[in-house]
C-alpha cells in the first residue's frame, strides 16, 4: 500500500512540473515561487545543458581523462538529450586520426533524475562517438527521460587510452600547457566557436619543445659535428648550400652527425626533433678557419748546362715556378715559408755534387739550403689563397762548378718545406 503511493506522489509531482508554464527555482526556502533563470538566454538559445560548468584534466598511467561536471538547467520534458562534446589540444588532435581511436576512447556519464535520487550511468564508447579530427573535438549523446534534477551534479568524463594508440607521453609544448575544452549541451548544433565560448577549459602542464642543442667547434677540416641535445632525439645539421644532414642523439645526450667539409666563415645551424615532429630553436655556428696549408709542385728541374771550368748559376726550367699558401684563419693571419735540403744533389750511383750547391737567393744574398732557410714571410689579406713567386735570377738556384759533374746524369734531391703560424 505504502509503495503504491509512493508511486502515486512521484507521478503527482512529475505531472506539476510539467504542467507549470515558467520556470522554477530551488533555494534554502521550501516554497516554490517563480524566479528569472540567469541562464535565460543560453535556455532560449538551448545550448548550456549544465550551469557552473567546470573540466578537469588528467594524465596518469598512460590515460587522459577529461571531466566535466555541472548542475543541470531546469528542463521540463519527459525526453532529452544531452551532448558531451570535449576538445583536445591542438598538439594531441592528431590522436584523432588514428584507425583504433574509438576503441581505446569512451565517455562514462552520470545524469542525475528526479532531484538525484535515482541518477543514470553508463559508457558511450566505440560507434556511437563522434570524432571529428581536424578540431580535436570527441561527442557522445544520450537521451534520459524525465531529467527534472536541478541539484545533483552531472558529470561526464572522456577517457583516452594513449598508451593503446602508441603514444607514451603527452606531446611537448613550447609554453609547457596543453589546453582542453569541455562542454555539456542540450540537442543543438555544437560548434567550435560554441564550445569555446560557452563550455569550460583546463590545462595540463606539459614538457616544452626541445631546447636549442649545444654545437662544438666546427673547423674548416671537420667532417662531423658533434655537439650535446635532448636524449633520444634527432640532429638535424643544416648548411649554407640548402643541404641537410641527420643523426640521432643517444640516451646520454651526445650526437654526431657526418657533414662533408665546409668553408671557413660559412654558417652551420643545428636542430634537435622529438619524436611528436617538434623541432627545436637553431643553434647556429661559424665555421672556424684552421687551414694553413702550402702546395709545392712535385719537382724542381733546372736548365741543361754546358760543361765549364768555371762555376756558373744554372736559373729554374720553369721561371715563374711559385708555391701555393691557403690559410682560412682570417685576415691579418701571419706566416712564413722554410725550406731545407739535408741532402746533397746526387745520382742514383751515388755520386754527389757540393752540399752548397742549392742556394736561396735574395737581394743578391745567398743563403744555402742545407742549412734551411727562411723562404717567405707573409701575411694573410682578403683573399686567403696567395701564390708565392720570385724573380728569374731569385728564390731557388743551383750554383755549381759543371767540370765537377758527369755528362747526361741526373742528380736530384730532397727539399722539405715548412708552413707555419708566426705570432
């Protein structure tokens, strides 16, 4: 008896509800009387399902869990519809795009009914959720009937599995904060301007873009650029002639990446990339000029002589014979040019001409190589390529008497050349 009016008085005061032609209010005060609803004009646009919106976010285990709770506008009607509509951040919409994002996705709701003593539960998941991957925005609907609470919370809570779908953490971020919204709706047309305007946001902190990586120094004789970047990501080395070149940076943070040699002063930059695709600020060097390099010909020969009682100086075969100087370290670089021939001119018998005979002549001055001598000094200008000649009857010269050599022989010898830095 007692059970059937129960039964009595709940349909008795479902049939007020929706006979009153405004809407209600509840306070502290147990009479009912007509009130204006601050909600009127999101009621008349019938958008906001839920007043005091507020969405939570959370990543633990692998999983992102969005909820959005709230207590329901009063709704006068034995059937509605509810719209959770939520939107990742704009960095984790790609995984939206994935084949099995419905399978590891799913909305639990909890609708509170007549004045939340008997709430409805349950999952929307697979199917029946809508994902629209350019926005990042994930639906569900429900229908209820008889959704008259206007004090127990409804709250809806999406749950993503990231770790099923292959991604171990949450996307870096260059401000470190990954923004989601959330929104509860009556059956309308949810947009994104919409959802963003009316619904609620929460932000999760996250790992920044990777920092600008560390660069060695780089010379002009390098083949490799090694520097320091974050763990476990990849180094990307750009070079003035538009080329590129990758290695990866291992678990102690250290790269090398393999590059053909570049030109002094020209400019390296180098990225890191996480495995999301964010790339890092560039961190740009100069190559450093070290090259101080000098190029002699293989050989020196000397004009034919007749053979004559006197001694003579027997000029270069080639009169404008020259050595090359490279030296990449700048302009103002000082250097200078020796030379040295330990060893007299002599045949593949063994026969020797005068140790003295190989001289350095300049200004009329003669100076012999067997004891080394200072050939060039020189200082590096705007171009660093400099070719180092003398005058016909100057720089190297054999003076020998030709009585004390044998006809058609060839003599020959050593000369060590030697470039190096003066301060």
């Amino acid at each position: 008896m007692n059970k059937r009016l129960q039964n009595l008085m709940m349909v008795t005061i479902i049939l007020c509800f929706l006979l009153l032609p405004f809407s209600l209010s509840l306070s502290s005060n147990p009479t009912v009387t007509p009130s204006v609803n601050k909600h009127k004009a999101l009621a008349a646009a019938n958008i906001s399902l839920l007043e005091n919106q507020k969405l939570t976010a959370r990543y633990e285990n692998g999983k992102l869990k969005l909820t959005l709770t709230g207590t329901p506008i009063l709704q006068l009607g034995l059937i509605n519809k509810q719209k959770f509509v939520f939107k990742l951040s704009d960095e984790l919409k790609f995984a939206l795009e994935h084949p099995h994002f419905k399978e590891a996705a799913q909305i639990n709701y909890r609708i509170p009914l007549l004045l939340g003593l008997l709430p409805i539960k349950g999952t929307i998941k697979g199917s029946s959720l809508v994902v629209d991957p350019s926005l990042g925005m994930v639906t569900g609907e429900k229908t209820s009937v008889l959704n008259l609470s206007l004090v127990s919370s409804l709250s809806a809570a999406l749950t993503i599995d990231l770790d099923q779908l292959g991604i171990s953490s949450l996307p870096p971020q260059r401000d470190r904060i990954l923004t989601f919204y959330g929104l509860a709706a009556k059956d309308a047309l949810i947009n994104l301007e919409i959802l963003i305007s009316e619904g609620d946001s929460a932000q999760l902190e996250t790992s920044k873009f990777p920092d600008a990586p560390t660069v060695h120094e780089v010379t002009d004789k390098d083949t490799v650029v090694t520097g320091v970047g974050e763990p476990k990501t990849t180094a990307t080395v750009y070079t003035e002639d538009g080329n590129s070149y990758t290695g990866k940076v291992d678990e102690q943070g250290h790269f090398t990446v393999q590059i053909p040699i570049q030109q002094a002063q020209s400019s390296i930059s180098v990225t890191v990339t996480d495995s999301f695709g964010n790339e890092s600020q560039p961190a740009t060097i100069v190559v450093k000029g070290v090259r101080l390099e000098l190029t002699v010909p293989e050989t020196l020969p000397f004009k034919k002589t007749k053979i004559q009682l006197q001694e003579v100086l027997i000029p270069r075969q080639d009169d404008y014979w020259s050595v090359q100087v490279k030296d990449t370290r700048g302009q103002g670089a000082k250097w200078k040019i020796t030379a040295k021939a330990p060893n007299p001119l002599s045949t593949k018998n063994g026969l020797q001409l005068n140790p003295n005979a190989l001289i350095y002549r300049k200004d009329s001055k003669e100076y012999y190589l067997q004891d080394g001598v200072l050939i060039y000094e020189g200082i590096t200008g705007e171009n660093n390529e400099m070719t180092v000649t003398w005058k016909k009857s100057e720089g190297i010269l054999l003076k020998v008497n030709p009585s004390h050599a044998l006809p058609d022989q060839e003599y020959s010898t050593t000369i060590h050349w030697t470039l190096e830095n003066t301060p």
